[in-house]
C-alpha cells in the first residue's frame, strides 16, 4: 500500500527506519529488506513526525488528531498516556538526555512532558498563533519556539518559564535552531533569517535578507556555517555569522 510520508528518521545504528504518515500510521522498516520490523503503530488523524529517542529505545510521534505519543520501538506498544494538546500537534522532539519531551501545537502552546510517563511538566509555552515548531537546545537547557504570530521565544527546559527577550520577526517565524554550542539561534521568517543570543533573546548583526519566504535555517555542525532555503529562484545560501555569501543553489 502507497503512504504519504511526512517524515522519516534512521535510527541509532541505521538498521532502521522511522516513518510518519498520512494515513495515520508510524512504521518501523528494516534497512536491509525494506519490509516492516513489527506492525504500524497507529494514531486517529495522520502523524506529522516521529523520532526516536537518544538511545533508540523509544520514539515519539506527532499526529492531527491532537495529541503526541511515546512508544516501545522494539515492541511497538504505547507508552504512558496520549499527550493531549487542544489541536493538532506539528512537532515533538526528545530532550539529549531522553528524559523530557517537547512538543508544538496549533493550540498556540509549545509543552514540556515526562518521557517515561507523558505527563505534563509545568505550564503550557504561550505564544498569540501556532506554535511551528519547538526545539532543545543541545545541551538540554532551554527551549526555543517558532509561532505564526511574528516571534520566537527562549525557555527553561525545567520550568517551562520564558527567558530573555522575545525574537520578534515582521512575518511568521518558519523554524528556529540553536548552534551546536547552544549559544546562539537562528529563525526563518518573511524573506528573512536573523541570529540571536540564545541566552538574552537580543539580535545578532543584521538580518540576512531574502527575496521570499525564508522556510528554514540551520547551523554547520562547527558552527561556523548557516544554510537558509528560501521559496522558487531566491534558492538556499550560505553564510557565515551573519554574513551571506554568493553561494547559491536554486531550489526550485
């Protein structure tokens, strides 16, 4: 049967692969043989993203009918109780550690669970639109959210409280990533990507500037580097810093 894929992630020692889908399902599948290691794990509204665990032991699936859920990858089971949000969750992430999950909502929230039980940690991460995505900063201390009401937002990972100032854009904030070093972010937004201080929430140097819709940014695994992909002829660039260079690919 043909699925309609959102998402799909190579596990620990990429044997396996993770897959999100359309049809509602989260699959398992065998690297070698392609075929499913144990049966589809199934929500009641299509999944928008699955990830395993740090050590590969769990993984935890995003789905439209509102709520996220935490599984046994070896036997497919579910794990603790649906984490229920008042509309579709878009995003669920694992903390480094394991221990805690993120997840991101159309509900206008972004919520910190316990990822052996799915219970609630704290209150919800209020924004004033949907909530895009919702990120651990590598070293497992803060959060970092992207909402469709102009702003990204800095967290604690324990208390769910805000830090810093808010990451304020002139559109919708596509997606927002720490360096790798956890000292800095970068947001996409409306034909721009800005950097900022990951602990005061404050700018750093200019915007880098787009011709449309910027829809993601990301850092090197160094540091050193950002890539952006934009809509149509405006392409993906890379940069350094804040700085853009030449290099361009058309991503249309």
């Amino acid at each position: 049967m043909k699925r309609m894929l959102f998402s799909a992630q190579f596990g620990r020692h990429s044997q396996r692969v993770l897959t999100a889908s359309l049809d509602g399902t989260a699959c398992l599948w065998d690297v070698t043989t392609g075929t499913p290691i144990i049966e589809p794990m199934q929500h009641k509204g299509p999944i928008n993203f699955a990830q395993f665990s740090p050590d590969g032991r769990r993984f935890v699936t995003a789905s439209r009918d509102k709520t996220a859920q935490l599984w046994d990858s070896v036997t497919g089971h579910k794990i603790g109780e649906p984490m229920q949000h008042r509309e579709e969750v878009y995003y669920a992430q694992f903390s480094p550690s394991g221990r805690l999950v993120v997840t991101a909502s159309k509900d206008n929230t972004a919520r910190l669970w316990d990822a052996t039980t799915g219970a609630p940690i704290g209150e919800p991460m209020k924004h004033d639109g949907w909530v895009n995505s919702a990120q651990f900063s590598p070293d497992g201390n803060r959060v970092v959210t992207a909402s469709n009401d102009n702003t990204a937002r800095l967290w604690d990972a324990v208390t769910a409280r805000p830090i810093g100032e808010t990451m304020e854009h002139g559109g919708p904030v596509n997606s927002a990533q720490f360096s790798p070093n956890s000292q800095q972010v970068v947001t996409a937004s409306n034909r721009t990507a800005r950097l900022w201080d990951a602990a005061t929430g404050k700018p750093i140097g200019e915007p880098m500037l787009h011709k449309k819709e910027v829809y993601s940014a990301q850092f090197s695994p160094d540091g050193r580097r950002l890539a952006t992909a934009s809509e149509g002829l405006d392409g993906a660039r890379m940069g350094c810093g804040n700085r853009q260079t030449d290099r361009r690919t058309d991503a249309s």
